[in-house]
C-alpha cells in the first residue's frame, strides 16, 4: 500500500478550555476516499476544521503526506493543497459566481481543473456566471462551492455535510458526479449525516462520537448494527432508520 | 488664620497626618524661611501650546532671581513655583487649579493664555478665597465672561491685559488709512473671543459706526470650519475693503486662501490671536506679507523689567539665543506676571493672610516689562489694562518681522514703519 | 447667485471630505475597523509631507512621490504589528486601540513638532482661480475634487476589478473560508491599510496646503469622515463621495442661512439620512 | 445525582461574603471622610467617585448591553447645562435641580435611543458621537447660556448649597460618593433582575435570546435610558465642581468617553468590580504623571493598548481568573450536598458569561 496522504495520530483538539477530540487517529490513503460519519457534537466538525488549519493543534498531530501541518494557518494548509467544501457553503455574498470560482483557483496549483473544467461539469454556473452568488438555488451554490474548491486542483478534498438542507433530487445529482470528480485524481474525506450515502462512495468509513473514533472499518464489510452500536454508544438500543 | 493652619491644627490633633498626601507641605512650619508657593496654570499642551512656549524659559530664569528669596516685613521668603499643564482644556484648568489651590496649597494662583485658562483659574480662585492674577486675555471675555459684575467686581482674583476698546481703537488708526473704503468685514467665531469682540454692545460694531465704518458681520462660524465662501460672498457683495476679526491660525488660513481663490482682494487684513506667532505668519508664505496684528509687547517698547532691569530688547535675545526661536509676545506677560508678585510680596502686610495679599494686590502700581499694572486706574475693579498698539508683518532682507505702524494710543512706544496695502 | 456659489464651493470641498473618507472606507469595507486615529494620522502624514519638502525642496505634490510608499509602508506595519491583534467580532478592541493611538500620535506630534501651526507652500497654485460664468472656482479646490474622483475611481476598479479586491470582498465577506482560498487575512488587510494610509497621504498634503495645521487638528476633521463614509453605504466608494459631497454641500447651505449652522448643518443631514436609511444610502456589503 | 436535597443553588461564596463586608467598612469610613480627610483629599476623591459613577455606566451600556457608544458625553455635557439653567435661570436651588436633571436626563435619552436604535455595531458608535456633537454645536448657538464662549456658575448658587466651606465641600463630597454608590447600586441590582438577566441572554446571543422570547429593543432600550438619566445627573454634579461650562468642555468625547473607556478597558469590561479597578489605576497614573505632559498623555494611550491587546479582560479579568473571586455575587454557584462531585463550572453563570 501507498503511503496515505494524510495521517493523524493522537489528535487532541481544544477550544479555549473545552475539549472537543481526544486522542484522534485517522488515516486517508493515496487516491482513497473515507466518509466520516457521526452524531451531531460528535467532533466531526472539529476534525475538519483541525485538519484545513481554521483550528491550530500540535503540528505532529496531523501529517500530510509526511509532513506536520498541524501547527499551521489555514491559508497556509490550503497552499498544501487540501481544499474544503464547507458546511453550509458558505459561498462570497460579494462575489459573483465566477468570482467566487476565480478565488477558489488563487493558489494556481496545476492541475486539470479550471473555469472551462467546472463550467463543463456544472453548465448551470456558466449561464449565471454573472449573477451575485447569493442569487442561486441551494443545490447551484452548492455547486459553486464544490467548483471552487476544485479550482484549487487539491490533493485532499474534504466535504463538510454536502447534503445538508438540500432536495433529495440534489442530493442525487451531486452524488453522481462526485465519483467522477474523485476519479480524476485525488483522495477525499467526505462528511456526512446519510449514513448510506456515505458508505456508497467511500472506501472507509470512521464512525465519531463524544470526540473519539468508536468504530472504523471497510466501508463494504461494516455492519448496520455496529454502525449503530458506534453512534449512540454501547448501552443504545436503538436502531437506525 | 487661614484654611492651612486650620488643616495642619487639625491634622495634627488628629494624629491623620500620614495618611494624607498633603505632608509634604506641612513641613514649611518647621523650615528656617518661610516658603510662599506659585501656582502658574498655562496651556503647555494642545492647541494652545503656542502662547505658553516661552514658558519654561521664562519660570527657569525667575527661579534664577527668586533663588534668593523675596523680602517681606524684614523676613526672606523662599519662594516655590509649581506649574500645571491645562492641555488647553478648560476642564483641566479647573481640575488643576483645584489641586494647586487644595493639595499644593499655594499662596497665590497664576494662570495665563486665553479665557479657556484665565477664567476655569480664576473661577476656582474666587470660590476657594486663593488670591489670584492672571494675563493674557482681554479684559471683557475674561471679566463679563466670568459674569462679573462691574459695580461688585470679584473679591480674589485680578487681571492685566489689555481691552476690546484697546485693540478697536489701533485697529481703527491702522485702517484710517488713504485710499482704503471704510467698509469692514468681520470674522467673528463661536468662542469667547470671537463673542466679546462681535459683541453688539461691548465689542466691535459700535464703535465702528462711530467711526464712520460700516461692518458686515454675516454671524458667529463654529471654530474648525472648513469653508468660508459665505463669508468671503458677503464681503464681496458689501464691498469690503478691510477684514477683521480674532481668528484661530487653521480657520484664518481657510479663509485667507479661498479668499485668493474666490478672487476677494482685501485692502488691509488685521486679524487678533491668529497673527501672533511668527511661525503661523511664516507658514502663509507670501500671503503672511502685509497682514496686520495687535501688538502687546514687542522687543521695541521703551519697558524693562522691575525684578532684573533687563530691557524687552534683551529679554526676547536672551530667549532666541537660548532656544533658537524667535521672540513671542507672551514672553513679556509672562514675565511681568512674576514682577507684579515680587512686587506683592514686597509690600503685603502679612503673607500668611490671604486678604493682606488681596490687599497688596489692589495696591499695585509698578512699571514691568509690559508697562504700568496698576489696579487702581482698570475700567472696572480688578482689572488693570497695559498699552497696546498695532502693527504689521512685514519683510525685511528676507526675514518676516512685526513693525509696528500705528502707536496712536501708546505714544510712548515708537513705531517702526508705515502700514503697506495688501493691494 | 450666492446660492449656487455655495453649492459648488460645498461640492468641492465634499472632495476634500471624500479624501478623507476614501481610507477609512476601505478599512472599514475591508474589516471593519472603525479607525479612530484615522485623523491623526492624517496629521501625521502632514507633518511627514513637511519635513519632505522642506528637506528636499521639493512641491508638496511631487512630495507625494515620498510620501505616498511611506505612509503605506507605516499602514502595512502598523496592521501587522498591532491591529490585526484586536480584530473580532467585538468592535470595542480596534475602537479602544485606535483611541489609544490618537492620543499617542497627537502627543509625540507635539512632543517632535511642537504646537506651532505649519503649513505645505504650493506657491502661485494656493490662490490661483478659475472664472466661470462669474463664478470663481480655485484650481486648488478643484484639483482636490478631481484628485478625490481619481482616486474613488482607482479604489473601486481596485475594489471590483482585480485580484486583490476580490481578496478584499472575500475576507470582508468571510475571513475563515477566505484563508481556506489561501489568502492570509493578516496580509490582506495589512494591504488594505497600507492602501487606506497612502489615500491618508494624498488627504494629508491637500489639508496642509489648504490651510495651517498643528498637532490637534486631526480629531475634529475625523467624525466627517466617518459620516461620509456611513452616509455612502458599506462597501461602495462611490457612495463615500457621494456622503462627502453630501455633506460638503449641506454645510454650504447651512452656513448660507447662518454661519453657526454650517457644521451642525452636515450633523443633523447625516442623522436625518440614516434615520431614514440606517445602512446608508447606497450599500453594497453586509455590515 | 438529582432531588433536591442532594445540592443548593446559591451566589455567594466564603469569599463574596467576606469581601461585602468589607466593602460595606470601607463604605462607612469614606462617608465619613469628611471627619478625618483634607479638602484636597475629599476634592480628589469626590472626582473619583464621579469617574467611577461614569465608568460603571459605560460598562453596563457596553459591557453588558453591547451598546458600544462613543457619545456619552451628550448626557454629562447635557447634565451640567441644566443645571447651569435651572440655577441660574430658573433660581432653582441646586439639590433640587439635580432630581429635575435626573429625570429629565431620561426623558431626553428617549427620542436619541429610538433615533440610533436604528444602527448596529459601528454605525451605532460613530450615531452617538454625531448627536453628541450635534447636542454640542446646538448648546454653543444658545446665546442665553454664553453661547461658544461659556458661562461661568455665580458663587452664590454654590454657597446656596451650605453657608460654611467645609459644609459645601463635604456636601459636595457626599454628593459624589453618594452618586457613584447609587450607580453601582442599581448596576448590580438591575443585573440581579429579570431585566438584568435577558441582558446578559441578549449579549451572549442575541439570537437566542430573541426566541426565547425576550424583547431585545426594549431591554437595551430600558438600560440605555437608566444609563442616560444617571449620566446626566453625574453631569450636573461635574460641572456643579468645574464652576464653569463651556460647550467644549461639556461634549468633550476626551474626557468624558475616551478616558471613561480606557478606566472600563483597562479595569475589566463587562465586571462591575473592573471599573472600580481601572478607576483606581487611572488616578494613580494621572497624580504621579501629570505634570509630565505629553509623555503622561502618551504613557496612558500605551498602557490602554497593551491592556487590550495583552488582557483583554482587564486587570480584574485577570485576578478573577487566578483567584475565582468576585466582590458582586451575580452568578450562581451550584453546590452539592456531601459526597457529591464538585463540578460547578458547567452551571456557573458568572459576569463574564
């Protein structure tokens, strides 16, 4: 096996006084894709916000291929190569589509994607190309932000809850593509609350609770049973929906 | 008997004495001489700072004379000078004059510089019975700015400067003037000053008229504005031939480029406070030639100082050799202010009672630096007015200097040139 | 007649007003910081512009040359070194900073060049006048007001045309998804404040060559400021010229019914305008 | 681990109670200052106590309201031309004046809130300075109270106050105090309130605390006029030992704001012990430095930086953090009955929030 792209190894995350990971470890490997899934509060956030540098920790808790990034801002992470789609979008009110896309790709990393690429891949952006950012659909947002951090032509691509307060139809046609996106040459962390979803596209899957792994595991082998096992904790008899 | 020896009896009765910072001045009872204690208010800081610049050269060369202490009733006084920065705030004025008068607990309060020193000072003298003299203001925004009353007057606190009806008069001798309109424009601001001056009553506008002048005066502008094409359009409209007015430097340089911009080509142009220092003069540039001032004091009055005899020539030397600027006119008030108190101390029945300094000071007669202080002769009580002429900015071999040109109201000071028209 | 005078001249001197203003906006637009030194510095920048052309012999506007780069090298630093450090959700932290730093500047000004007011000599330029249908317009006024619209115009193609603006609106927009784009918010607005500051630079050479300065000066020109770039709206520097011009023009016709009125003539257009408008007339961000 | 006799919810600790008691001692022996202290020392601390009476409000306006104004020198300013009117106009003695002043402070601080009630943030901060400036340009063209020039308080209305000086000064003295404990009084009280407790709601989330059902305008809009009727009564009480107003003077945004923002700053925003604590600090820097001038003025903006940038809670910020103690109980302390784990900080609601 390659070496992974990215490697945490006892990450404890802190704000201010509050614990929010403990003793995390985590590993992606080269052109793999894992989806993390867990409760509300389980840390998910948390991770992703360590990992893309908007949280600082112990730089030897987060390597990227073999080098420590823990310790660094996120302009800086995102220089590495690792781009985000955040949660919620969170799209530039004061940015134009296309801007919006033209500052995803600042770091001009090489790379096959470009404006041309994205506009390919969601034709919708280019007729709006114009439009302020804010003036889309849910799902065309979320398309320029996926397009934006495309544009960056990251090695790691993390997805923070893509499926979030958008139509089940969007929810499928980002689904479709996003196998297609992947394939082009990248590993990715995808965060996600539908469960099935998450396992369909991943190759691993890392179930988070109370700021500790609870479970891990291939994402074809995993049970529904021990999935639900690692959300609620051990004493849960609840089953999943 | 005095608060002092109330406060230090009680002090001591009450065994408090360590506990309050006062201590310091307490030891005067048991020191061989007698100290009597200065408190001198002026504007160090801010705005003002200019009228105060001389100030330190003139209290470190007073301390020089007073070393030796000042006689009174047979007995040296030591004599101890404190001064207070009021930042050219009139509420640190207050404040500071309150702390001299309670924590310092000074003998006499001195304060000088424009109503915004002399009055908060002396408001505070009068309230807690601390004799007190101030200068440099003109006696109108300092006396009905305090709202005196000329038939009372104030019971502590006296002032010498000149008056409104001083600096009228020069003006109206500098503009007596052939080939000159009698047709005035008045720059008038919102501040003591601009008020006394633009006063209907009490200022400006009457005389005038009974002079023949006629004043367009379009109104009180708030200090700092940043334009005055009303005014400059008034002027135009009426014809004016002359300006007037007692301006701050920032606004009379607003006022005087728009006026070149808009084409308004005064014929003479005397403006009070703002023409004082020769650094603001010199900043206009060419446009500073030919613009024309009260003069309170120049190196050329006929005066020299009771305390050291030293001429005003010698006065403003001594200043520009020691620290490369050029004379101020402050520098003689600011000196004549310690000449008039070794004058008091001299001749106070008793410096431990504040009336007999009280006393002392009503009974000043004396010829300083700036000329006679006496407060016997003042237009109103506690007032004693000095001479005043007028003058102009004028270049001579290159170097900017103040002539006087009209000396009709103080003959014996000697004018140095004749007025020239701006255009 | 008198009337339209005053209105051309209050126009003009919104140009002075909009100078004033320009950098503030950007800052303001930028991340929001409210710069309550900003008038001081302007002082500063004065004084700096004196001792250039007094030590070089040289015009105040070919000062600029010198000035400019310094001012923005002393924008940039000062970012870096200290405001960066109070910038948040809360305003109180750059507020109380700035007011520490007013205080700062305007006492070592005194200390360094005493009370004395200076002024910067453009020569024949100072008085030199235009006449149009009888109505005198002085080239210094004027060139103040094109200088004012160029540099609006610059700030905005800057703002809404290249890369560095679209940095700008984003970090303005969102500063944590902004550093994921790679940009480093510190830099960014560094760069926004080294801009603010050679804007400062221009402002400061036109308000000494106008008319005498000294130390204390800067406060009372700072609350125009902030009101033309209010009444402009957040994030539209056309709109900041528009509130300069606004309120040059109130005060003209304040101080045409009475003098005492001009001043609070623009005050009292301001609180009208935003009681109506509380996010301005003309904004084009979030505040 | 639940029922209730397993633990008690209360505010005050060992230590909260031990220091009111002092502070109720030192109370005693400052109203009885006049007793023992020099005029010098009670016109000191008089000062003091009005600074302290400014800063606490600021800091409720600011730091518990979020209401960060630069413009409270519109009611000190407003405060001390009453009283100059009613004195001298109106012939009003002076102690009487100051309860019209009280109440008229908060019937003018009405219409100014619903004017920048209307400006969030910044906006709100610069609104306050305009109409502070407005109040200051409208006092300078009223000719009848000496317009730009001033006007100074005649002698006799003073004296009106008590016949002897050291009447005068004690009762001017005990005005002062009387204000500042009045002040902080009602801080702390109101803060203890239903009202006080949506205003911490509302400064920790405005969001949430307007769905849970709390009106946000008329909360800030309750504490804004408290505020503004206190601050014009401790105007008054200002200019009653400045003797003389002036428009400048009146609506100076330095001294009656800025330097009020530096005491609250550097004692502890949003603490009702931090303006106590700044206060202090910024007499102490003002008598050992004044007389230097600038480099005072220059010293007080550096150490005001370096306080917000290195601890932005203020000094009591950090003594607070080091020992856990507070002067004013306001937050709640769960403790456990015996045996139970001591864990009070998920429940603690404390002044910091």
């Amino acid at each position: 096996m390659a070496d992974p792209v990215l490697q945490i190894r006892s990450l404890d995350a802190f704000y201010g006084d509050f614990q929010a990971l403990f003793s995390l470890d985590l590993e992606v490997a080269s052109d793999g894709v894992i989806a993390i899934i867990g409760a509300n509060g389980a840390g998910k956030s948390t991770l992703m916000r360590s990992i893309s540098g908007m949280l600082q920790n112990r730089p030897d808790s987060i390597l990227y291929q073999g080098e420590p990034i823990g310790g660094l801002r996120a302009d800086q992470v995102a220089g590495k190569g690792i781009a985000l789609v955040p949660e919620g979008r969170q799209l530039f009110p004061s940015l134009s589509v296309e801007e919006n896309l033209i500052i995803g790709g600042r770091m001009r990393r090489p790379g096959p994607w470009s404006l041309a690429a994205i506009y390919d891949l969601f034709p919708i952006l280019q007729e709006r190309r114009h439009q302020a950012s804010t003036s889309l659909s849910g799902g065309q947002q979320q398309m320029v932000a996926i397009g934006r951090a495309l544009m960056a032509n990251p090695s790691l691509l993390m997805f923070d809850e893509i499926s979030l307060g958008l139509a089940p139809v969007i929810i499928r046609q980002i689904y479709e593509v996003l196998p297609k996106i992947i394939a082009t040459g990248m590993s990715a962390i995808i965060v996600e609350q539908d469960i099935s979803k998450a396992l369909e596209v991943s190759s691993h899957v890392y179930c988070l609770q109370e700021g500790r792994v609870s479970l891990s595991g291939q994402s074809d082998t995993i049970t529904r049973e021990q999935i639900s096992e690692a959300y609620f904790g051990a004493r849960s008899d609840h089953g999943l929906a | 008997m005095t608060h002092r020896s109330n406060r230090r009896q009680f002090m001591a009765a009450t065994g408090a004495v360590l506990a309050s910072p006062a201590i310091m001045g307490f030891s005067r009872a048991y020191a061989k001489n007698p100290t009597l204690k200065l408190g001198y208010v002026s504007p160090a800081t801010g705005p003002l700072a200019g009228f105060a610049e001389a100030d330190s050269y003139i209290v470190d060369g007073i301390k020089k004379v007073f070393r030796g202490g000042l006689m009174n009733n047979g007995k040296s006084w030591d004599v101890e000078i404190v001064v207070r920065d009021s930042q050219s705030n009139p509420n640190r004025a207050a404040e500071v004059a309150s702390q001299l008068i309670l924590e310092d607990e000074v003998d006499i309060l001195l304060g000088a510089a424009t109503p915004d020193t002399t009055n908060p000072v002396a408001d505070q003298a009068e309230l807690n019975e601390v004799p007190c003299i101030t200068t440099d203001c003109p006696w109108q925004p300092y006396f009905f700015g305090r709202g005196g009353n000329p038939a009372e007057g104030f019971q502590h606190t006296f002032h010498f400067f000149w008056g409104l009806e001083d600096v009228i008069a020069n003006f109206l001798s500098l503009w007596n003037h052939d080939g000159v309109a009698k047709n005035v424009g008045g720059l008038f601001p919102n501040d003591a000053d601009g008020n006394a001056w633009g006063d209907a009553e009490l200022g400006f506008p009457k005389p005038l008229a009974g002079a023949g002048f006629s004043l367009t005066d379009p109104g009180r502008y708030q200090p700092l504005t940043d334009d005055f094409s009303s005014y400059i359009t008034a002027f135009k409209n009426a014809g004016a031939e002359i300006v007037t007015g007692v301006m701050i430097p920032p606004d009379f340089g607003t006022f005087w480029s728009q006026s070149g911009q808009q084409g308004f080509k005064p014929k003479i142009v005397t403006i009070g406070k703002a023409l004082l220092f020769p650094s603001t003069v010199a900043g206009l540039g060419d446009r500073g030639v030919g613009l024309s001032s009260e003069i309170w004091w120049s190196p050329n009055h006929p005066f020299s100082s009771s305390l050291t005899g030293t001429s005003a020539r010698a006065l403003a030397d001594g200043y520009t050799s020691a620290t490369g600027r050029p004379w101020t006119q402050p520098l003689g008030f600011r000196h004549a202010l310690f000449e008039v108190v070794a004058d008091v101390v001299g001749r106070a029945a008793d410096m431990e009672d504040p009336a007999a300094i009280v006393a002392a000071i009503e009974g000043t007669s004396m010829k300083t630096i700036v000329g006679t202080v006496d407060w016997s002769k003042g237009p109103v009580k506690n007032v004693s007015k000095t001479p005043l002429v007028a003058g102009q900015w004028q270049k001579s071999g290159g170097a900017l200097d103040l002539v006087i040109t009209s000396n009709d109201h103080a003959p014996e000071i000697p004018v140095g040139g004749e007025l020239a028209l701006l255009s | 007649m008198d009337w339209l005078n005053a209105i051309v001249q209050g126009t003009l001197l919104g140009g002075l007003y909009a100078l004033f203003a320009a950098g503030l906006s950007i800052i303001f637009g930028v991340m929001r910081l409210v710069n309550i030194a900003h008038g001081d510095l302007i002082v500063l920048a004065a004084y700096l512009g004196l001792t250039i052309t007094m030590l070089l012999g040289i015009h105040p506007l070919v000062a600029l040359l010198v000035l400019v780069p310094v001012m923005a090298l002393i924008g940039y630093g000062l970012q870096r070194l200290i405001l960066n450090r109070t910038l948040g959700e809360d305003i109180l932290p750059p507020l109380l900073v700035t007011f520490g730093l007013s205080v700062i500047i305007q006492n070592a000004l005194l200390e360094v060049y005493t009370a004395d007011p200076q002024k910067l000599q453009a020569g024949a330029l100072e008085i030199a006048s235009l006449n149009i249908g009888g109505l005198a317009i002085g080239y210094l006024p004027l060139l103040m007001f094109v200088t004012a619209v160029i540099v609006i115009a610059g700030l905005q193609f800057i703002f809404y045309r290249t890369a560095l603006g679209r940095a700008f609106r984003a970090v303005s927009d969102n500063q944590d998804i902004a550093q994921l784009m790679g940009l480093n918010r510190r830099h960014i607005f560094a760069v926004a404040m080294a801009l603010s500051l050679a804007v400062v630079a221009i402002a400061a050479i036109f308000l000494g060559t106008r008319t005498s300065f000294d130390p204390a000066v800067g406060g009372g020109r700072l609350i125009f400021g902030f009101e033309a770039v209010i009444i402009g709206g957040l994030g539209n520097l056309w709109g900041t010229l528009a509130g300069g011009i606004i309120l040059g023009v109130a005060q003209a016709i304040g101080a045409q019914l009475h003098p005492g009125w001009q001043i609070l003539a623009g005050h009292i257009v301001f609180l009208a305008i935003l009681a109506v408008r509380p996010r301005g007339l003309f904004p084009r961000m979030d505040g | 681990m639940t029922g209730p006799a397993s633990h008690q919810i209360e505010r005050s600790t060992l230590a909260t109670r031990l220091g009111l008691l002092a502070g109720a001692a030192v109370l005693l022996a400052l109203a009885l200052a006049p007793a023992y202290l020099g005029r010098a020392d009670l016109r000191l601390l008089g000062e003091i106590f009005l600074y302290l009476s400014l800063a606490s409000l600021w800091n409720l306006l600011a730091g518990y309201a979020g209401l960060v104004s630069v413009g409270q020198q519109a009611f000190v300013g407003i405060g001390g031309y009453l009283l100059f009117a009613l004195t001298i106009f109106g012939g009003v003695h002076p102690l009487i004046a100051l309860l019209i002043i009280f109440v008229a402070g908060g019937l003018v601080s009405m219409p100014i809130a619903a004017l920048i009630f209307r400006l969030r943030g910044a906006y709100f901060a610069i609104g306050t300075w305009v109409v502070a400036e407005v109040c200051r340009l409208g006092f300078a063209q009223l000719g009848a109270l000496g317009g730009g020039s001033g006007i100074s308080l005649p002698v006799k209305v003073v004296k009106s106050i008590a016949s002897s000086r050291a009447g005068r000064e004690a009762a001017s003295y005990w005005l002062a105090l009387g204000v500042a404990v009045l002040v902080i009084a009602i801080a702390w009280l109101f803060l203890r309130s239903r009202r006080g407790l949506a205003l911490t709601a509302i400064r920790d989330n405005e969001l949430a605390a307007a769905s849970l059902g709390i009106d946000i305008w008329r909360t800030k809009f309750v504490v804004y006029s408290m505020v503004g009727a206190l601050t014009t009564l401790v105007g008054a009480l200002i200019f009653l030992q400045k003797l003389r107003i002036s428009p400048d003077a009146a609506f100076s945004v330095n001294d009656w704001t800025a330097f009020v923002i530096f005491i609250v700053v550097i004692g502890g925003i949003g603490t009702l012990e931090g303006p106590i604590i700044g206060t202090i600090v910024f007499f102490l820097l003002r008598e050992t430095l004044a007389d230097l001038g600038t480099i005072y003025l220059i010293v007080l903006g550096i150490v005001a930086t370096i306080v917000m940038l290195f601890a932005p809670k203020g000094l009591w910020g950090a003594i607070k953090h080091f020992t856990g103690f507070q002067l004013f109980p306001l937050g709640y302390r769960v403790r456990l009955a015996k045996g139970g784990k001591q864990d009070s900080a998920s429940m603690k609601r404390d002044a910091e929030g």
